[in-house]
C-alpha cells in the first residue's frame, strides 16, 4: 500500500484520542506493529474496575498479527477490499471491548485526535466496517502461549465519489469501565487504543 502522509511519519507518536464529553478518556498508544494501552485512572476511582489491564490492536491476516505497523491501502473509486485487525488481550482477565473505525483530525498541537465513537460516520470511516456481530467482542485472558486474541475482520468499500487524495483514520478498541471519583460522582472510563488506517485515493 502507500506510505503513510509526511505529515504522520514526522509525528507517529503524536497521535491521541480526543475526549468525549462526560467520560474521562484514558488515552490511546500507537506502536510499531501493536498497540498497547494500560488503566491508570489518575482522576477517577472504579467501583466495577476489571483492575489494571493492557490490551492492544494490530493489523492481522485471518490467522493473527502480520507484522504491519499500519493498515495502508491505495485505491481507486468504487474498490471493495477486505483485511482484518487483531485485538490481544495482555491482562489476566477476559475482557469485552468495542471495536470501531473513526476519523483522524489534526489537533491544535499539531498531532492526529480520534473522534469518539458514536458520532454520524463520514468520509474514511463510512468506507470501513466491522461486522456488527464483532463491533463488542469477549477478548480471553493471556495463556501462557502468548495474548488472548481475537481477529477481526474488515471490510473497505470505497465510493465512487471518494475524494483523491488522503484519508487518515484508525480501527480502535475500547474499554469502558463504569466507577466513582473523590466526590461521590459517577464516572466513565474510557480506554482506547488504535491502529493506524491511510487510504489513498
């Protein structure tokens, strides 16, 4: 596939989620091939806590991780492709995770924000679908084989009226994990973490 845009090579690290009103978002990590991101609520106490937790998303064949470090693709209008992402579980607990794509944008500081889910889909990310079936999926604890794994696949339909050029986006998984800060209030938990997604039209 293409390379990724300038602009994300000069800045790989600089990529983050942004907060959603009313939740408290953890943040997201993009790695060389998998993502990777802890719990570490610095605000915010859970009452229903799956306690300290890493997971991660990578691109993946159907059989698991490939060693990519992205998801890249160069297109034309009306292409239809599929490929799939890994979601891996470090932690010694099950856990249940959202999968979906979003857009990226450029933040003030000059790095990439993932908008959070729930938003009407546009662009990039009304091209890439996951399985509805597998938009929440039940990630096993780590074995002592390696991560519990679960691949996802994806599938690119690119409009016939796709604008050339780039579209930066990312296939993310989240937790949400439901607690209470120092005053008594309810709190939302989100942790996210991501897999770089370039479509070039």
């Amino acid at each position: 596939g293409p390379a990724a845009p300038s602009s994300l090579r000069r800045h790989p690290k600089r990529w983050s989620a942004r907060r959603a009103v009313s939740v408290v978002d953890v943040g997201w990590l993009v790695c060389a091939g998998v993502s990777y991101g802890s719990v570490l609520p610095a605000s915010a106490t859970p009452v229903k806590s799956v306690g300290r937790v890493s997971f991660g998303i990578a691109p993946a064949s159907a059989r698991g991780p490939n060693g990519r470090s992205y998801l890249s693709y160069g297109v034309t209008p009306g292409a239809l492709l599929s490929d799939h992402v890994a979601v891996l579980n470090y932690s010694t607990i099950p856990l249940s995770l959202q999968v979906y794509v979003t857009n990226a944008t450029e933040t003030l500081s000059g790095g990439f924000g993932l908008a959070p889910a729930g938003q009407a889909p546009t662009g990039l990310e009304s091209w890439v679908s996951v399985p509805l079936r597998l938009s929440t999926i039940s990630v096993p604890a780590r074995s002592p084989a390696g991560p519990g794994e679960v691949v996802v696949p994806l599938t690119v339909r690119i409009p016939d009226s796709a604008t050339p050029g780039d579209h930066v986006g990312g296939v993310v998984a989240s937790l949400r994990t439901v607690g209470t800060n120092a005053k008594g209030q309810r709190v939302i938990l989100l942790q996210r973490v991501g897999a770089r997604l370039f479509i070039r039209v």
